[in-house]
C-alpha cells in the first residue's frame, strides 16, 4: 500500500491559512475594561456566552472600590461597599442586594478561576450605562453618581 500526498496546492494553502491565523492571534489585543474612565485590571477577560456578556465580579466591583471575598466551599461571592452588600452564587441565577432577591437573566460561573457576572445585571441593578469600544477593545462601565472610580464605591 503506497500513501500519496497531498497536493501541493492543498499543503500551500493550508500553510498560508495557519500563518495568517497565528498571525492574527499573536497580535490579537485583550479587552480592557474601564470604571468610570479608571481602567481596571483583568487576569481573565470578558466572556460572550448565550448572547449575554460576562466580566469577573472581583475586577468590575473593587473597581466600582468594594471590598470582595468569594467562599470555595458554598461557591459564595460577595462584594461589599459602605451602604451595599451584593451576594451571588455560582449556578445560581439570582443575586442579592442587601437582602432583596434580583434575578439574573444567566448564573454566574467560573471561568479560570474567576465567578463571572452579567453585564445586563449591572446596566439593570447599579444603573450602569455599559458600552464597547471596538476601535480600542475596550469595554466601558458608567455608573450614575460616582465622581470617580471608587469614590462612591456601590452606594447608590
């Protein structure tokens, strides 16, 4: 049995198409994120899913200068401000804003380590106008009543 090779047109191209793909990922720039024009440091970035876009809870809310902590054991996170407390589990699609229960439009999971939240929670709860910069990859939070970023922290 004799194996016959591809033709040559076939491996040019394929390594053209692999070139310019490593190409495009080697120079592909991570979103940035921004509180109220602060830019906030992210260790994992945002996530596109079910058509909803997630970021990590502890870089969005100790940017927003709340204090946060998450429970391993009870997939807990809670973020804590002057006058707020906002609680989410993982898998779980409600939160709580000190007490109050507020659905979520998807739960908040884990991705590399991070609990990822929705951004429409964040536009709907904290008032928080939300946009895309796609020239800069930069995905921006404004929310009302901050003279700057953690100033105010969640107080609303």
């Amino acid at each position: 049995m004799r194996l016959a090779l591809p033709p040559r047109r076939f491996v040019w191209t394929t390594l053209l198409a692999s070139s310019a793909l490593s190409l495009v990922l080697a120079f592909a720039r991570p979103v940035e994120m921004t509180v109220d024009g602060k830019s906030v440091p992210l260790d994992v970035p945002p996530v596109t899913a079910w058509h909803e876009t997630f970021v990590p809870a502890r870089a969005l809310f100790e940017g927003l200068g709340a204090r946060t902590s998450f429970d391993q054991r009870r997939q807990r996170f809670v973020a804590v401000s002057r006058n707020d407390i906002v609680i989410f589990k993982v898998g779980i699609p409600i939160a709580k804003i000190d007490g109050k229960r507020v659905g979520l439009t998807h739960s908040p999971f884990i991705d590399q380590g991070r609990i990822m939240i929705p951004v429409s929670f964040v536009e709907r709860e904290l008032g928080a106008r939300v946009s895309f910069d796609s020239r800069h990859y930069r995905l921006d939070f404004a929310v009302p009543g901050m003279v700057e970023a953690g100033a105010q922290g969640l107080d609303r």
